[in-house]
C-alpha cells in the first residue's frame, strides 16, 4: 500500500507473533472484523471495526468503516483512509469515484476555473446551469481486502451480509472468511471491552483455529434465505397495508356520498370490484408472488430443510424460512436450553413461561417464537396423525395426572382448567422440539464442518 497520512482510524505499526491457522504458519495478513449496525437508537455512531495483522511483514493495522459504502469499497480493496487536494485538471480513473471524493460548496471565481467535468456539480433550472460544488479532495491512500486474506468474524448476527460477501470474494482471492460462536468468543474476552473484539479474534484465529468455522457455499444459502425472507415479509405487509388503504377509501367513498346511500350493492362487493382494478394492489401482488416463490427455492436447497425439517409433519417451508432465518447459524448456541431461550420457548427459573411483562426482559427472537406458535398451531389440528401432535397429546395427559381435580368447600373445582393444561402441553412440547432440534442440525453442522476441514487439509 503507498504511504500517507491516516486521516480516520489508527494505524500503529508494531511487530506480531507468528500465528498458526489449519495447522501450519500464517504467512499471509489476518483481519479481525467486528461488524456493527451503524447507527443505534440514540443516533450514536457505531462504524464497523477492521484489525489487520500482516504475518509477513509483522505490522498491525486499525481501521474503522462508518457506512455500507466504505464496508462495500473494503471489499472491493479501495476504501479510502487519506485524501489530498484537487488539482483542476485532475484526470478521473477508476479510484478517484465520485462517491470517495470530497465536495465542497463553489466559491466566487470557482466558475471562471477551467475543471475537469467529472469535478462539478451543477444546479439546473429552467434553462439555468449553476455551480454549486466542485471537487476539493481526492483519495490518496486506500485499504481493503488482498489475495490470500483470512478474515475472522463471529457467527450470526448484524455482519452476515457481510460476511456472505467476503465469503464470496475471497473464494476468487485464495482467502477464506472464518467465524466463531459468540459463547465462545465471550469465554475469550472475559471482562475485557467489546470494543477490543477486533484484535481478539486475530488472537484466536492464530492461537485457537480450532474454535472457528469456514464460511461456506452452504453457509451463503443460509444469508440468502434469510434475505428472501425479509424482502417477502416487507411485500406482504405493503400489500395487507394496500389493502387496508383501499377498504378504507371506498368505505368513505360509500359513506361519504351526498348522492346517496348506495342500496343497490354491497360494500364487500364494492370493495372486490375495486381491488380487481386497483394498479397499485395488483402489482403488490405480483411482487408477492415473485418473493413467494424465491423465498420457496431458497429453502428447498439448504440441507438443514432436506436433512432436518422436511420430515418434520406440520412444518412447511414458510414456518421453517421464519426458524432457519431467525437461528442463521446453529453453532451460536451452545447448549440446547440457549436456543429454546431464543426462541421464546423456555422456562423461566421461578417456573412461569416468559411471556411480554412490565419490568422482565423479553429477548427472544420473535419472528422464531411466531413460528414455533405457528408449528404448535397444526400440532392441534392434526392431533394424533403425527409425530408431534402425538407428543403433544401425551404430555396433556400427563398434565391433567400431574394437576387432577381438587375437591374445595365440597365443590368439584379444577385448580388448573382445560386451558391452562391445553397452553402448558403446548408450551413443553414447543420446548422439547427446540431441543430436538438443537441435536439434529448441530449434528447436520458437524457433519459438514468435518467434511470442509478435510477438504482444506488435502488442499493444503
């Protein structure tokens, strides 16, 4: 990289250990990525956190990444640190994009320069042209991704585009992206700053290979469904919403009519014809049909749906795209107990189900507890016609053993009643098919973990 003054980020230069990555000695660079949503709810400012380790050269690197745009010119190896003055006749190449160029508002005289075209922006009124910026600073000095990078991340969470993307890039690049299961990386830290992850999973990508995963083809499927999803649920609630629009002007419409009162139709037939011709409605609904359907292919090719869910009575691919979308990488959870507590299924210590109460916590993915709500919704209908629904029914006897009918003050009362007993059997059967399937896709992960680590090691 040429030399240059570091404008943004830290770039202090010492001397590294030598690390081990797949067994043998890293000679190439390591890069710790700590990816962050940029912007809290308090608006506070959280850029993604670079930490580059050059095993050959021995030189460290810290860098931050503010927006999308500079995480997308890191990947594509041209996001710049350091910038310096424009010249007028400043030719535009490829590294000098607009985007990476600073502008600044035109001065007086500024029109009466001859620039470059690319280094002017023009305000444009009726017939009028403008001068309103010209370029003033230029990028000199850039980092980004380079052949044979190893880059290291956690599984899951805010940076798995991301992750998809270096995944992607790095394959042409002989590099690799590998992650490693937050428990993990929190038994690492300890008490230490989170804002030190960075440099830790450098740490650990040399001294504790073992703790991390290759991000893989079927790794980027999972991203992908998960991208499917939202831009499916995004339409749906655009067409319910359009819907709802709709009801309520032609209601108004009805209503509102000094005319009359409409008594040669109905306003459920009214509405129907109106929703048949409405344009805007009518592409909604194209537009669902098209994410519909890419949603149903991205699920269809992941193994964890032919291996795991398929066989699974009463789970379509809409319920298991909302689980797989909302667990993205089983290996983030430890234990079975954590992924039930995700999911909203858990028992709490005092005995209660969690549930939405004033003062207690509810951290739970709820797009994956809706789903389990959906899954608990056919085991009721389908009863004893399958695996679970069976399951289901036995622990509802159980109940009603564990809890009988007490005699109080002479009366027949039942101290737990048909329902309370109806939602407990839903909510441990709900519990126990979220530690089944902590088991099966652990093991499906395993499984293919193996079968990369020996790919790499014939590789190698």
């Amino acid at each position: 990289m040429a030399d240059g003054p570091k404008t943004r980020g830290d770039s202090n230069m010492t001397v590294s250990n030598e690390g081990r990555v797949n067994g043998g000695a890293v000679n190439g660079r390591i890069v710790g990525i700590v990816h962050r949503v940029k912007r809290k709810k308090d608006q506070a400012p959280r850029p993604t956190l670079v930490y580059i380790s050059d095993q050959k050269l021995g030189t460290i690197e810290k860098h931050e990444l503010a927006t999308e745009q500079e995480e997308l010119d890191f990947l594509n190896g041209r996001c710049p640190i350091a910038w310096r003055k424009c010249t007028p006749d400043e030719p535009c190449v490829d590294q000098k994009i607009e985007h990476q160029t600073i502008f600044c508002a035109a001065k007086e005289g500024d029109a009466l320069v001859e620039r470059q075209e690319w280094q002017c922006h023009y305000d444009v009124k009726k017939g009028t042209k403008k001068l309103v910026e010209v370029a003033d600073k230029v990028p000199c000095h850039w980092i980004g991704l380079e052949h044979g990078d190893t880059v290291a991340m956690t599984l899951g969470g805010s940076g798995d585009y991301f992750a998809f993307a270096l995944s992607r890039k790095l394959g042409d690049m002989q590099g690799q992206v590998i992650r490693i299961p937050p428990f993990m990386l929190d038994k690492h830290r300890g008490n230490a700053s989170k804002d030190c992850d960075a440099e830790l999973l450098v740490k650990l990508a040399c001294e504790h290979r073992d703790e991390f995963y290759f991000t893989i083809a079927p790794d980027r499927q999972i991203i992908k469904l998960r991208n499917a999803y939202h831009y499916r649920m995004d339409v749906m609630k655009e067409r319910i919403a359009c819907e709802q629009r709709l009801f309520q002007r032609t209601r108004g419409d009805i209503f509102c009519n000094e005319e009359g009162l409409f008594p040669e139709g109905s306003l459920i037939k009214e509405f129907e014809r109106r929703k048949a011709s409405d344009v805007i409605l009518q592409a909604n609904l194209a537009e669902e049909a098209i994410a519909e359907k890419a949603l149903k292919n991205a699920v269809e090719v992941l193994d964890v749906w032919n291996e795991v869910f398929a066989d699974i009575d009463g789970i379509g691919y809409k319920i298991a795209a909302r689980i797989i979308s909302s667990v993205i990488d089983i290996r983030r959870f430890e234990k079975p107990s954590q992924l039930a507590a995700f999911l909203g299924v858990h028992v709490l210590k005092d005995g209660r189900f969690p549930r939405r109460r004033n003062g207690e916590l509810a951290n739970w993915h709820p797009d994956g507890r809706q789903a389990l709500y959906l899954f608990a919704d056919q085991l009721v209908r389908q009863k004893d016609r399958t695996k679970w629904g069976r399951y289901f029914l036995a622990r509802k006897a159980a109940l009603r053993v564990i809890h009988p009918v007490v005699e109080v003050d002479e009366k027949s009362k039942k101290k737990y009643t048909d329902g309370h007993i109806h939602k407990m059997a839903i909510w441990r059967t709900l519990t126990r098919f979220a530690e089944y399937l902590h088991r099966e896709w652990w093991k499906l992960a395993d499984a293919a973990a193996k079968g990369t680590d020996q790919k790499a090691c014939k590789a190698a």
